[in-house]
C-alpha cells in the first residue's frame, strides 16, 4: 500500500522545515504543493488560477480549499495521485481538521499517517516574526485558530520546540516505516 504524510499544525509550528529534514533523510518523502491563488509565499506552492481551480472543482478533483492571508489554497487529486505514481511520498501541510477528515475519505487507498505539530505561541509568534512576511496578525490568529487534533486522530504528537527538526524526521520516518510494515 502507498504512503502519505499529514503534516498538521498551526503557522509556524515547524511543517516546512521538518519536511525539509524528512527529505534530506529519505528523498522518496517530497512536499505536496497546494495549489496556491493570491499573494504572499510562493516557493511552497503551485501558483495557478481562480478559473484553474474551478475547473478541478466542477470535476471533483479538489479535494479540499480554503482562503487566508488574502489567498485561496487547494489540494488536488491528480498532482496526489502523480506523485504517488512516482513512488513519492506525498507530504501535506495542514491547518484545519475538516482538511484531515477530507483528504482521508478522499483518499483511503493511501497509508496515511497524520502527525500533529505543536510549540508554544510565544515561539511560533519568533518564528513568524523571523519569516519577515509581513502579516505576524494573521498568521497569530490562525495559530490562536488552529484546535487540536481529535484524540485518535493523530499518529504521532511533536512539540517542536522541544524537538529539532531531524529528530522529528525521524520520529515520522519510524511511524511511517512501521505502519507499511504491519501490512
């Protein structure tokens, strides 16, 4: 069974670099790039269209969208299932647990496993203020609006305050390693 990763976590609580430090340890780990309309960050995404998004929509092939920071973001089906068919292993960066819920059912034939990502808001608030992005308000208000995951609903818990982001790569790689094994 092909494997996937949920990375969930409010702004800055580490999704970028700690995929970062899963690539770098297994380069079969790659980013999934949300399809991105809008302004602001572009090196994590696939910039596109409204009228682009659209069309995946009416053919059912978004899977999930949202809008902040003046954007609207998009998971497709099809750049899933491209990398998938690459031997990839997609890893998603998300924020709201409706996103989680939707990708699952969306997907099921995929060994998902969801890790939940954490720190506490005074770190996240220095880690935004470092991205110099700009938007330290929004990006604060959707921290205080991420919840937690459902208990169940998460794999694996990181505080990545506590944590660097190799030794939390490796705690992903050994859950993603054991649940394709127990097949």
């Amino acid at each position: 069974m092909d494997a996937a990763v949920i990375l969930y976590g409010p702004p800055a609580s580490g999704k970028d670099t700690i995929t970062d430090a899963m690539i770098a340890a297994n380069p079969a780990f790659q980013l999934f790039r949300r399809l991105k309309v809008g302004t602001g960050r572009t090196a994590t995404y696939r910039m596109t269209t409204f009228d682009h998004v659209a069309a995946l929509e009416n053919s059912g092939d978004v899977i999930w969208s949202n809008s902040r920071y003046d954007a609207t973001y998009a998971v497709d089906r099809p750049e899933l299932n491209r990398m998938v068919n690459a031997d990839q292993i997609p890893v998603l960066h998300l924020g709201q647990v409706e996103a989680i819920e939707a990708v699952l059912a969306a997907m099921p034939h995929l060994r998902w496993t969801t890790v939940e990502l954490w720190c506490p808001r005074d770190i996240a608030e220095q880690r935004i203020r470092a991205r110099t992005t700009g938007d330290t308000d929004a990006r604060l208000a959707a921290w205080d609006a991420t919840v937690a995951i459902p208990q169940g609903m998460a794999d694996l818990r990181i505080d990545t305050s506590a944590h660097s982001p190799a030794e939390s790569a490796q705690q992903i790689l050994h859950v993603v390693e054991s649940s394709c094994h127990s097949t």
